[in-house]
C-alpha cells in the first residue's frame, strides 16, 4: 500500500485509512504498510508506527495486516519486528538487507534473529536483490524453514526459476508470492499463491479473479485477464515505483500527494503513458 502525504509532505492518516477500506472493499485479502511502495526508507519509525494502527483501525478485522519490518541493521529489524507483533500485525514483511550486501551466512544468522524475537509472527521474507545488492538463496531460505513463524516469500527477481527453485527445495512448507505484477501467472504456474501487487491500487478486483481463476483451473479466464492487466503492470514500473502508481492514483481522484525525495513526482509523459492504460482498462 502506498503511504498518502498531505500537501506539507506530512503523512496523511485519514487518507491512509480511506485508502486501505478501498483496497480491501476491491480485492486484497491484505496489505503490506511501510513497504517498497509505501516508501519506508523516508518514514520514521513514529510515522509507521502511526501509519500501522491508523490502517489498523480502518480495516478491523477484513484482512490481514502485515507490517514492513525490515532493515539493514539487524538489531533494528529484530525492534520493529517486536513493536509489529506488539501492535497486533498479522505477520512482517522482511526485505533481505540492503546495501551492506551480507554473504549468504550474514543473511542467515539476520532473518533467525529477526524470527527469534517475535516467535509468534508469521513472517515473510523479501527477496529483491535490484534494490538490496544481494539475493536469497533458495538454500539459505530452507534452512530457516526450522523456525515455524518462517511461513511465507516475496519473489521479486524478476525470474520464475527462483520460485522453482524454493518449490523444490521447500514444497508446500513456504507460501511463495510474486513480488512482480508482469510475472504473477507465470509464478502461478509454477507454485506461487498469490501476489503482492502494487496493481491492485487500481485493479484489485481484476487481479483477484485473475488468481482465483487459476487456482480453480479455469486457465483461459486467468491468461485473458492476464493479458488485459500487463499493459497496466509495465506502465506502473516505467519508472522507480511506486511514483507512477502515486500519480495513477492521483488521476483516479485519489490524494495521495507526491512521493517523498530523493523520489520525485511522475512527469508528463509517465502520467500521459497512465492516462492511457488507464483509459483502456476502463472502457466507457
């Protein structure tokens, strides 16, 4: 879910909650809040925090509610992981740290401390080495399949032979989802569940039957929905996400405000290229 500011720059709590209603009245059985899309390197740990129970308090009980937990300093992924579970989240989303680029045995000893301090929550791991510097390996992942809060995988490599390669080394004990919208049926049908779809601001209730489909066999229904949606998945990553799903969804009459720098807001032509996608997604 994308993080709303005001016109100061501040975030805007009451949008937030407005917003998270729409997307689980439109598709999605959960939202991830101050993740890649809700710009969390440029959110205060106060401001998520704020941001979680406002989100929270929109949607009660509807769906589940992850928080986006991680960090390159393992001591502060093993604090917000904590303050998540304290705060009532469903479970975390914990990217691969970023930057430092860590050997696969750094990765490890990171995601057991994150797990071991909040034994309770179901977590996620988060794999997308373009903005980390470095990759999960399907190896180092099934070895942390012996903590039981280990349940689910973000797949955003860009490739479905990582989801083949943690269906063989995992099976049915990891909830592998696509981390990219362009790639969700292929990941689908390769052993993916689901997704976590920046999409889905704009067409959440496509994207939920286009899964639904698959996973009901109903193969022809899953790829024309998947053809439909794929001009809308490249446009909204034209650029460094999520500036174009923010000016798509200020198009849609949604204040959401412009992203936080070093981002900067969409220009002509990327909220041309939206108009566009948008206009034919949405015949009149």
């Amino acid at each position: 879910m994308v993080t709303p500011f005001d016109a100061a720059g501040a975030v805007d709590l009451e949008q937030a909650g407005r917003l998270a209603d729409h997307l689980v009245c439109h598709g999605s059985d959960g939202l991830v809040i101050c993740g890649t899309t809700g710009e969390s390197p440029t959110l205060s740990w106060q401001e998520q925090k704020d941001l979680f129970l406002a989100v929270k308090q929109a949607v009660g009980e509807r769906a589940r509610l992850l928080a986006g937990s991680g960090s390159n300093c393992t001591a502060e992924a093993v604090e917000a992981t904590r303050e998540a579970a304290a705060l009532g989240a469903d479970g975390a989303l914990v990217v691969v740290p970023y930057y430092n680029k860590p050997p696969q045995e750094g990765l490890e000893a990171h995601f057991r401390a994150v797990a071991s301090a909040a034994p309770e929550l179901p977590l996620m791991l988060y794999n997308i080495p373009g903005r980390t510097g470095c990759s999960l390996a399907p190896e180092t992942t099934a070895t942390l399949l012996d903590r039981p809060n280990v349940v689910a995988y973000k797949a955003a490599s860009g490739t479905t032979e990582e989801v083949s390669q943690l269906r063989l080394l995992c099976g049915d004990r990891l909830a592998i989802y696509s981390g990219d919208d362009a790639l969700t049926l292929p990941m689908l049908a390769v052993g993916a569940v689901g997704v976590v779809s920046v999409a889905s601001h704009l067409a959440g209730p496509e994207i939920s039957a286009m899964v639904r489909a698959f996973l009901d066999g109903d193969l022809a229904t899953a790829l024309q929905l998947h053809e439909r949606l794929l001009p809308l998945c490249r446009a909204l990553f034209c650029t460094t996400n999520p500036i174009a799903v923010k000016a798509a969804l200020e198009l849609e009459g949604w204040c959401v405000g412009a992203p936080r720098l070093p981002l900067v807001a969409a220009d002509a032509a990327v909220k041309q290229r939206l108009h566009s996608v948008l206009a034919a997604l949405r015949p009149t």
